[in-house]
C-alpha cells in the first residue's frame, strides 16, 4: 500500500514554495492546506495543489487531524512556537533554519518530538546539494586523509530597500547575517568535522545601516580542526564556497545554482613535490537540493532512513549562534 501524507505548509514565501513545489514534483503525498497571513500568497501557492485549503491561522492547520506534516517556513520568530504546537498535536514537522530564535524554545521541540516519537527536522537543505553531498561522501570515504581545516564564505550583494526586509528586524529575525545564511555554514562545517568545542568570532555592522551584524566571521575548533567562516550581506555578488583540507588532499565546492554560479566540486590528490592531481565535477539544471531534503524527511518518518540534518543538529548550531551572540 502506498505510504501518502497530508501535508500543511505555513509561510507561502520564497521558501515555503519551494516546499511545496518539491512535494509536488514527488508526487506521493497531498498538500491540504496553506496558511500565509497574506492570504493572497497562500492562494498563489495553493492553487498549485488539487482542493488545498487556504487560510490566514496556522492555528486551523495544526490542530486539523487529517494533516499527517507540516512545514513551518515563517519569520524566525514564529517559527519554534509553530513547531512545539504541532508537534504537540501530534505532527511531523520540519522546520527552516535556524528553528527559532533561542535554544530554550528549541530544545522545547526537540523534547515534545522525542516524546511524541514524531519527526522534527531542520531544513538544511544544504546538505543535499549535489556537490555538498558527494564531497561528504568522498570525505567519510577517507578520500582526503585527515581533516585538517575548513574555510568557507557564503555571501549575497542586497538590493535597494534590503534594510527595510524583515531579515534586518532583530524582532523578527534575531539577528542578522549569522543567523541567516551563517547557520548553513556552520551546520556543513559542524557535519564535516563533529562537536564543535570552541569558538571566536567578530561581527561587524558594515555598510548596512541597521542594528544587526551584516558580516560575521567565526572560527570553530573541535580538538585539532579549525573551520574558518565568513557570512556576508555585502558580497555584492551571490557567492559560496565551500573547502575541506585533509592530510591526503582536499575537496571544494562552489556555486550553488542559478545566481550563485554553477555548482562545482573539485578533488584534489595531494602529490609530494609536484602540483596536485584535480578531477572536477560540475551540477548542472534544477536544483534538487528541496527535492531530496523531503525524500529523505518522508523516509524518516517511514522508518527506513536515517534523518539527516535533525531538529538536535539544528539546535547545537542555534546554542552555537546564541553562544556567538551573547560574546
């Protein structure tokens, strides 16, 4: 018998149709609702879904005992409260990034899923990246020696009015530019190199005129490992890079897609007293990552996979952020 969820989407922004669209190009599961509380984005986004219901109050979506899922794809501030009374209701969730705005409400989750035996993911989408997702599994292979180091930036130009977006609102957002796009590079470095025991970072105000950090630079040590990461709103042109060195040789990702630049990842097999010897990999068409990241959510759920990148991944970066902030 075919496994079908029912699924409800909070947030019909740029992100959460992306999740349904992804839902639908699986084909296996049914959208029932969205909820946006501008209710015509709900409807542009339900439209793409046979009888999908659309509403104003993710309340109404939450406590519906047909809805099997939801994804919560709200401003930060929204999203951990959105989750806990889901989860309470006895819903799969999976949450975006960074699940919240405080550890303390984000642990709240993770308890309430292990309790209830539900599924909590963070929506790392990341993960599953073509390039990011074969350089781990080269890595783990032992293809690159001993880790050593990891450097990384990820980075977007703004456009006219980006202060005035609700990213730049610390009530909304709780923060700037580290809790935003800096999560992704610290949980890629964090599942790279495990526990992550110390860390240092400067946060600086730039050229936005706002009260959050427009550039974050971290540095994140596990015993011997140090990753250093730079996550800006003043790249001028979208950009992320991604490298791994070990004992043996080293693995680098760049690009993402679309306005990021093709994605690229390049082997490189360090040779004693010559260049290294390099074998590339380009991805190119869609990007599948939001694709992956439900089949691997679904499968979960099923019993027959495991989770990857969980609600507690998610909130040992958050503690980190906190961490960050509160230095």
């Amino acid at each position: 018998m075919q496994f079908i969820m029912k699924i409800g989407i909070i947030g019909a922004g740029i992100v959460g149709r992306k999740r349904g669209m992804a839902v639908r190009d699986i084909g296996k599961d049914k959208v029932l609702f969205v909820a946006d509380l501008d209710i015509r984005r709900a409807e542009s986004l339900a439209v793409d879904f046979t009888g999908c219901r659309v509403t104003r109050d993710w309340r109404e979506i939450v406590s519906d005992i047909d809805v099997d899922a939801i994804c919560v794809s709200t401003t930060h501030n929204c999203l951990a409260e959105i989750s806990l009374t889901a989860l309470k209701h006895g819903k799969h969730v999976l949450c975006e990034k960074p699940l919240g705005v405080s550890a303390v409400e984000v642990a709240k989750c993770v308890g309430e899923a292990e309790k209830k035996r539900l599924i909590y993911k963070a929506g790392f989408n990341h993960r599953f990246h073509p390039g990011v997702s074969k350089a781990y599994t080269m890595f783990k292979g032992g293809r690159i020696g001993k880790l050593m180091y990891i450097k990384t930036t990820y980075g977007t130009g703004g456009r006219p009015g980006y202060e005035k977006e609700w990213r730049m609102d610390k009530k909304l957002s709780g923060g700037g530019e580290l809790i935003d796009q800096g999560v992704h590079l610290i949980d890629l470095s964090r599942w790279f190199m495990g526990e992550i025991t110390e860390s240092k970072s400067e946060l600086l105000t730039s050229f936005w005129p706002v009260k959050v950090e427009d550039n974050a630079f971290v540095w994140l040590k596990n015993k011997n490992v140090l990753a250093e990461l730079h996550a800006s709103w003043t790249e001028w042109k979208n950009r992320f890079v991604f490298e791994v060195y070990g004992t043996k040789g080293y693995l680098k990702i760049e690009g993402l897609g679309g306005s990021y630049g093709a994605e690229t990842l390049t082997w490189g097999v360090r040779i004693p007293g010559a260049a290294p010897r390099e074998k590339s990999w380009e991805f190119s068409g869609e990007d599948k990552s939001w694709v992956k990241e439900w089949v691997n959510f679904r499968q979960a759920i099923m019993g027959r996979i495991k989770l990857n990148g969980s609600g507690k991944d998610g909130l040992m970066v958050l503690g980190l952020v906190e961490k960050i902030y509160k230095s």
